[in-house]
C-alpha cells in the first residue's frame, strides 16, 4: 500500500495529500495499510468540533425551497402526504388497515456531551412522527464521525444517547448507517404507522384557531452562546433538559383533543413552520411577542445581541410573509427566526379545546406549553407580530470576551484568539502569543504572554502596559459600536486576506463560519481584498479558502 500511495506520490486514501504524509513521518504510522494511531482519550466539547450547532447546521428555507424546485414529483395514489406537501413526514399507504408515516433528520451537536447529543438526535427526530400524529415503531441511526480525531467512546455514547431515548418512546432501533467526518452528526430516519382517518398536517388551522406552542423557544441563541463562551448560568442545562424531551404525550393528547393542525417547530424556526402553516391553511394568523414561552437566559442573549448566523438564515426565508408592529424591535425578532432544535410542536385548535388542551398538558407535566395567538380570517398567508408591553427587552451594550490559549482535547486543535484580532505584524505561521507554530491568528489580549510586536523577554513594565493597552484597544475597536460585530468581523475578514496575514485569515475564516456566514459572503469580503490587492491577493485566499 506504501509502496502504492508512494509511486503515485499522493496517499490512495486522501488524494489531497503527498505520500509521505505528516502521520507517517510523525509517527511512522500509514493509516492506508491499516495502521492506527492510537485513540483520542478525555473529555470532548463536541460543540466546538462543528461550525454550526443542532438544526442551525441544517439547509436553510429559501435555498432548500430554490434546490428542490424543478425536482421529479412522484405520482403514486398511495402517497397520501409526500414532498409537495412540504410536511414533517411523508405518508405512504401500504393497504387499507396499513399506513405507514415516514421522516429522517440529522443535525450537528446543539449541546457537549455525547450522550445528551445521542438523546436529542432521537427526540428530534422521531418528533416529524408525532406532529403527523403517527406512532413511531423503528429507527434507523445516521452517524458522521472523525473517527481517531475524536475519542471512540465519544461515538459510543451519541449512539447509546439515542438508543435510550427510542426505547422511552417505544421505538426499535433496528440497524444504520455511519461515516467518517469532519463535522459531528447524528439522526435517525424513522419509520411509524397512523390511523387515515386521523392524518394531522400543517394544512387545517381554520380562522378562529388558537395556536399553543408545547416547548419554549431559544435553543440555537443558547446554543450558539455556549460555543462562544457566553451561555447565562442555567440556560444550557435548561435548553439541554427542553431538547431531550420526546413531544409524545403532546402529540396523543392532540389527536384527544381534536386539533386541526400541527407541525413541529425545528430548524426553519417559529417564522418558517408558523409561516408554512399559514400558507398551506390559507390563514392569517397572529402572535403575540410576549406569550412566546421562553428557556432561561434567552432574554439576556437577545438583550446582549447574541444570536447566530441561522436566525439571518431564517428571516432572509421567512420575512416576506411577516408583519411586525412598530414597537417589535429586530432582537425581539430574532427569536421568532431562531433556529430550533427538538422543538416543540405548533398546534391550532378550537378555542375550548385549546384551553383543555393547554391544561391537560400542564397536568401531564409539559408546563411550558402556552397559547402563543390565534388565526385570523382566510385569505393570504401572513404571520402579524404583535406585542403587550409587558415583556421588557432592555438592550445591553456589550465588549467582546477575549479567550484564553486552549488546547481541545479531541482535535488537538491549539487557539489563542479570542473574539478581537488584529493584524499580525509577521507572515510567518507563528502566532505572536505563543512560541508553538500553528495557524491561528496572533493578536488576542493574554495577560501572561506577549502581545503582537513585543518581546517577551525583553517588555519590562513599560511592554507589559503597552501590551494591556493595545489589547483593550483591540477589544474597542472590535466590539458593537456604529458598525456591527459581524460586519466587523467580515472586514478583520478582508483586512486580514488583503495583509496576506496567513495565520489571521485563517482564524478569521473559521470565526466567520462560526457566526453564521455563508460562503457566498466570504467569498464576497474575500474580493474586496483581491479589487485592492490584485492577483497576489486572489492566489493567496484560494490557497486559504477551504481552511
């Protein structure tokens, strides 16, 4: 196999690579002839091994709507909901007491630990089921992994995360299907049965219906604030608990309830599954901001502007069928278009049944179910955004967290850039805060190491405060002011390609995905660099596009 990948001077595995590769050179090992280099231990955040968490990873509304447009459609008479519906699940009727229901879901970690990941990949997943308002009966798991990059037990316990989690929800898992990668991921493709006569889509509310929300709102703010270091004390556990819990008990006692319609709220967020109910009723419907239920710390996120790249995603997808009042701001928006992941279901009913519905649910123990609004009268679908006055959202001006040096146990992955970079004073792939050669940006404020352009051995008293002062300075200029954070960090972007700084581009790339950018938007910052640098310029990011 050497021998192979050597003649060809590229390794058979990964073409991208010369052979020799840096693995056999560093450790003599050749994982193309089966050798192994030995399994990452400890503790893993898997949340800092992916660019964006839970259902916030997933394609977004418009760009979804734009692919799939033009695609075959299947005309079966035995489709009874299928992909022109645009529901949670697909429906397929085998014979006439045969019916089965039908969906598949995968996501990024919305959360750290393994085997809550495993378990909310379960929970959501077997949720497009319950919204149908079918019983699921047998999964299939899909895993993408880096597998030696990540520790093996860490797969193990997404695995016996969900497994768990089906067996609380009656459901067999049967088999499946993994892959190595780069970005962590699991799911199930589910597979259930359901009574014809009893078929809950997206597609019923009638003008008069009381909409109820079961689970409360926020999980990609507080996911996004806990890759960023920035989660309010509680609010992860909390979001962790909300994500984990199956909507079972709300979806029987819907059906008892006789609801009109259903569908969960996932990842195209309150906007996107409100605004697709609404179309497929042929309803307008309303909301009142300040009855949307809420986990702990949401307010204080929004109040601080912190909300990822998803919540752009969703309104750029869901906006034109939105209507806010005057007195709703942008950041009360932002949790309307929050990506959700194993979220709640949406439900309109009658109004009496909406009120025994709400109460029989609180009695079972899904407290957080509330009546968000009501649908209005037929005609076009519009989603009215009202308020009370009486939720307070008062806005908070904030400074960047600078984050320490830190070394992630599962990639080996060494960063010492916090949130604030600036320009580096050299093009060699050395950071100045460290004496380690990695490519990271080099300008976080640390208070044990040098700053840019100084001298560790050398600053004395008079470095040291230059070194502060510079450091507070970065963190001025890179925190929210008459510019944005984001459209800041889209010009450290352009700054950093423009300077050809190797090390800050390639930070700057990989905080941009973070936030939410897409690569249209890099690309985009990246050539206004190339317009005032030229091909130098241009040859120096395609180099570095795609790290």
């Amino acid at each position: 196999v050497m021998q192979r990948s050597m003649l060809l001077g590229h390794c058979i595995c990964d073409p991208r690579k010369p052979c020799p590769c840096d693995t056999l050179k560093e450790h003599d090992v050749c994982q193309c002839a089966g050798e192994r280099l030995e399994s990452t231990q400890g503790p893993v955040r898997l949340t800092h091994l992916v660019e964006y968490a839970g259902c916030a990873s997933k394609v977004d509304q418009a760009s979804l709507k734009r692919i799939l447009k033009g695609l075959p459609v299947t005309h079966d008479p035995d489709v009874l909901v299928g992909v022109a519906a645009g529901d949670d699940a697909g429906v397929y009727k085998v014979n006439e007491s045969t019916v089965l229901v039908q969906t598949v879901d995968v996501f990024c970690p919305s959360v750290d630990d393994p085997y809550t990941f495993g378990q909310i990949a379960a929970a959501n997943s077997v949720s497009d089921i319950y919204a149908m308002g079918g019983r699921p009966l047998t999964a299939l798991s899909i895993v993408g992994f880096p597998v030696g990059e990540a520790p093996d037990s860490a797969m193990q316990e997404i695995l016996r995360g969900g497994i768990d989690k089906m067996q609380e929800a009656g459901v067999s898992v049967i088999g499946g299907h993994s892959i190595k990668d780069k970005q962590v991921k699991a799911g199930f493709a589910v597979t259930g049965v359901i009574d014809p006569s009893r078929i809950m889509t997206n597609a019923g509310a009638m003008p008069g219906d009381v909409l109820v929300l079961t689970k409360a709102l926020g999980t990609g703010i507080v996911a996004f604030a806990g890759q960023i270091d920035r989660a309010p004390d509680g609010s992860l556990e909390a979001a962790a608990s909300s994500m984990a819990a199956l909507n079972k008990t709300a979806a029987e006692l819907m059906l008892a309830c006789d609801a009109h319609a259903a569908t969960d709220v996932t990842g195209f967020g309150l906007m996107g599954h409100l605004g697709e109910m609404a179309e497929a009723s042929g309803v307008a419907v309303e909301i009142i901001w300040d009855d949307l239920p809420l986990l702990p710390g949401v307010l204080e996120c929004l109040s601080m502007r912190i909300a990822s790249g998803a919540v752009e995603r969703n309104r750029e997808s869901s906006s034109h069928r939105v209507t806010a009042a005057s007195t709703v701001t942008e950041e009360m928006l932002d949790i309307c278009y929050d990506a959700q992941t194993s979220g709640g279901l949406l439900v309109a009913l009658g109004p009496d049944c909406a009120a025994d519905y709400v109460r029989r649910l609180h009695a079972a123990g899904v407290t957080s179910a509330v009546v968000i609004g009501r649908c209005l009268s037929k005609g076009k679908a519009t989603v009215t955004v009202n308020t009370t006055g009486t939720r307070k959202l008062q806005m908070k001006k904030v400074m960047p967290v600078a984050r320490k040096q830190s070394v992630d146990s599962a990639a080996g992955a060494e960063s010492c850039c916090g949130d604030s970079h600036d320009s580096c004073c050299s093009q060699e792939e050395k950071t100045c805060c460290s004496d380690v050669t990695h490519e990271t940006s080099c300008c976080a404020d640390h208070e044990a190491e040098p700053a840019c352009c100084t001298d560790a051995g050398q600053g004395g008293a008079t470095g040291r405060n230059a070194e502060d002062a510079f450091g507070a300075f970065a963190r001025a200029v890179s925190g929210p002011g008459a510019i944005d954070v984001a459209t800041k960090e889209l010009l450290a972007l352009s700054l950093s390609i423009a300077t050809r700084c190797r090390p800050c581009t390639i930070a700057h790339l990989k905080k941009a995905r973070v936030m939410g950018f897409s690569q249209e938007e890099i690309d985009e910052a990246a050539l206004m660099a190339v317009f005032f640098g030229g091909s130098p310029v241009m040859m120096f990011y395609n180099e570095l596009k795609n790290s």
